[in-house]
C-alpha cells in the first residue's frame, strides 16, 4: 500500500482515524497503531509481515541485553544483533548481487538466489539498529513493553522510506503523548503538500523522464541529455521529499514529531551543504553510528569520509552504479573539505551555485543508469561529443509543451510555507486570512490529486526499493 493511493487515502487512513480516536487511554491507543500499521505493510504481500515480527523481536531481546549496564555479555548482544540485522538486509537485499559478481570474476556458476527485497527493510532495520547501538552506549533506556517496542519498529507512517526515525526522538511520544487541534490541523497540511508534491509534480516529471532517458540515451542531444537528467533530479526531490512530508505530517496527526528530512537541498551553496539538506536521517546515522563503532575507528578523516559514501551508495541499492554514485559524492566532499569552508566562501556564490548544480544533476544521472554502457553514453551525451547534435525538435516541443510545470517544480524547490508561518506573525487578522486560504489551498490540493489518482496510476515511491 503506497499513501498516494485512493484506498490509502479513502478507506486505510479514515478507518485508522476513527479507531484511533475511539481507543481510550494511551495502550489501546497504541494497540490501534500498531495493528494498523502491521496491516499496511502486510497489504499485497502478507508474508513480509512475518520477518518485520522477527526483527522486532529479535531486536527487543538484543536492545534489553545491549543495555544491562555493566554486563560483561552486553557487549555479545550488540555484536548479535549488527550480524543479523547486516544479515538480514544482506539476504535480501544483496545476496543476488554477490552471487553475480561471484559467477562473472570466477565463472563459479552459483545459481542467482530468486529473493524477492522486502519492502523498506533498509529503513527498519537502520532504526532497530540505532537502538540497539543506544541502549549499549546508554543513551535510551531499553524499552521492556514488547508491544510500545514493535510499536516503534512497525510505525507506518515512517515504515516503508523513513525517515530513519531514532527510538530516542519518539520514546516519551510512545509512552504518553497529547494530539491538539493545531498538530491535527499542520499534520493534515503536511500531509497534503506531500501528496500534491507526488501526484501533481513528482509522477507527471516521471513520465517525462521515461519518455527521454528510459532506453533512448543513445538518441538523445546535447539538450535532450542535460533537460531529461535535470527533469529525472527534480522528480527524485519531489517523489522522495513528498513521501518525507507526507510521513511527517501523518505522525504528527498521531502526536507523533519526526525529525525533517529534507531543507530546501537546491539553496545549498556547495556538496557538503546538499548533504546536509538532503536525506538528513540517513546522513546523520552513518556520522553517529558507523564511525564511532570499534571497527570503523578510523583516524584519517579522508578515508572515514570514503568509508561513509562507500556505505552510502551500497545502502541505496544492489547494483555497481549505486556504488560509484556514493563515491562520486565522496570525492567532491573530499575535495571541499581539502578546500576548506574559508576559501570555498571566497568563490563567488555564483559560480558556487553553478558548480554544485552541475555535480548534482550528473550525479543524479549516475544513480539513474545501472546499466555502464547507457551510463557511459551519457556522459558523452552532455558534451560536444555528442554525435546527435545540440537540439531536436521533439526535445524543443517536450521542453515547451511541459514549461508550466517545469516552472512550477523549480518554484516549489524553495521554501514557500514557511511565507504564511511568517505572515502569521503580523497580526491576528492576518493569521485568520492566512489560516482560511491555508485550509482552502489544502481542499484544492487534495481534491486536484485525487481526481489524478482517479485518472492515472500512480508509480510507487522510488525510495520504497531501498
């Protein structure tokens, strides 16, 4: 089940609401939580279901045993549950990627396992392993009710592409937490942004990045190459970050506040800057949880950054390409933190825009293409190498026929809600008009996104394969 979906948002969440709003006392309302959040992501595949449970159990076990201060075996039971979480998302996520490469560099021919990648298990198992981690360094208390625990780890808004919520950011939320009219009311606005963000902007930029990139990179101009990757680099944005607003906002509407996951990632002025405003959750996990472990006690700082995009670009999928991606980023990081913040400031902000744009888009068409080959022709696609020439007509049409939206996507890169918040300030007649044409907007979003929905597929969000 995907949130941009008319059975997501018309039978799924108002039955989840009302039950909620029914439960009386913290623990049913809990209980509802949880019930429906295992539903969402049994739905289609119930047989998933079954592995998220052992997760979560195996995990409460390690969380309690991690945390016994001054337990000689605490120890043993981080170490058990790092193998077999790292495990468990080797199997099935990677194994069918090592197996290949094992066939090609030995000619072993191992039969490819058939495994089918179970949904946000890169998500979920980031969580229950920054618990775990936690509760050994103790900075949580390990959480003894199983039932608040698997609560946690099964918690659908943020289940199936995060954000990769910490236990410590939502534990007093867990125990006991208050729902207000204002946090229902933000929560919904959020949650409607996201959805517009996915259906008006996201899946209509998709469809026209399938129809220059998808199996056509060969035939593609100079023009054609830059306007399709620059179109794909905005789909990523809106797709990802609107399933970011989306699980925010419903965790709010629950009483719940994640952690952003996103800030406006195109203001930033260089690499290091992107990453800081982009995927937030998962950058922050490899800096506090994958240095400071024993194993990863590296002292060089350029080679701890190699390590950290290494992980990066294997954690986003099983392909060659994710890994090069990581470290590409890695490499232009490298190279500003060589630089320095004080001489990379003295760079003219123009040119420091123009540079980090250009390394974005190119990297965004590293992670598109898994095939080399395609990849390497596109490389030579953005250049005057390129055989096919500057432009063709049907690129000149598509960028013409698609220039409001392409507008329209590159104005909502900018942080347009935080205009009302300010606005609110002023007066109290200003909060009401403010407050009014907020809800109207909210209305006319949700309403122009289900009349699409009615209309069109939806494509699942990418991130839900990672």
């Amino acid at each position: 089940m995907i949130f941009s979906s008319l059975i997501f948002l018309y039978l799924f969440l108002p039955l989840c609401l009302v039950s909620y709003s029914l439960a009386s006392g913290m623990k049913a309302k809990n209980i509802v939580l949880t019930v429906f959040s295992l539903l969402f992501y049994a739905w289609g595949e119930p047989v998933r279901i079954l592995l998220l449970l052992l997760s979560a159990v195996v995990n409460y076990f390690c969380g309690i045993g991690a945390g016994k201060q001054g337990s000689k075996h605490a120890r043993h039971w981080l170490i058990g549950s790092l193998i077999y979480n790292i495990g468990m998302i080797g199997i099935f996520k990677y194994s069918g990627f090592l197996v290949e490469n094992i066939d090609f560099l030995f000619h072993a021919n191992i039969p490819v396992p058939q495994i089918t990648q179970l949904v946000g298990i890169s998500f979920y198992t980031f969580q229950v392993m920054s618990y775990v981690v936690d509760c050994y360094w103790e900075k949580v208390e390990p959480q003894k009710d199983f039932l608040k625990f698997l609560l946690y780890v099964s918690l659908f808004p943020q289940l199936i592409a995060g954000p990769i919520v910490r236990y410590s950011t939502i534990a007093e939320e867990i125990d006991e937490r208050k729902t207000s009219l204002s946090d229902v009311s933000e929560g919904m606005t959020r949650f409607v942004v996201g959805l517009a963000k996915k259906v008006l902007l996201a899946d209509e930029l998709f469809r026209i990045t399938e129809d220059f990139l998808e199996g056509n990179v060969e035939n593609l101009t100079i023009l054609g190459t830059w306007y399709g990757i620059i179109v794909y680099t905005m789909y990523i944005y809106f797709d990802f970050s609107g399933y970011s607003d989306m699980a925010i906002g419903l965790g709010r509407i629950f009483g719940f506040h994640f952690d952003e996951n996103f800030r406006h990632p195109f203001l930033c002025k260089d690499i290091t800057e992107f990453w800081q405003r982009w995927h937030i959750s998962l950058g922050s996990f490899f800096r506090d949880y994958l240095l400071p472990l024993p194993v990863f006690g590296i002292r060089n700082k350029y080679l701890s950054l190699f390590v950290v995009w290494l992980c990066t670009g294997i954690w986003h999928g099983a392909s060659w390409n994710y890994v090069l991606w990581g470290l590409y980023y890695g490499l232009f990081i490298m190279l500003e933190t060589r630089i320095g913040k004080k001489k990379m400031r003295k760079i003219p902000i123009v040119l420091r825009h123009i540079y980090n744009k250009i390394v974005i888009i190119i990297g965004f068409g590293i992670f598109y293409f898994e095939d080399f080959h395609e990849l390497g022709l596109f490389f030579r696609n953005l250049t005057p190498a390129n055989p096919n020439g500057f432009v063709s007509f049907v690129e000149e049409a598509s960028v013409y026929s698609h220039l409001f939206l392409l507008i329209a996507a590159v104005i909502c890169t900018f942080p347009l809600l935080e205009l009302p918040a300010k606005l609110s300030q002023r007066s109290l007649q200003t909060k009401t008009a403010v407050s009014v044409l907020g809800t109207i907007a909210s209305v006319l979003l949700l309403l122009t996104s289900s009349v699409l929905l009615v209309d069109s597929t939806t494509k699942a969000f990418l991130y839900y394969r990672f």
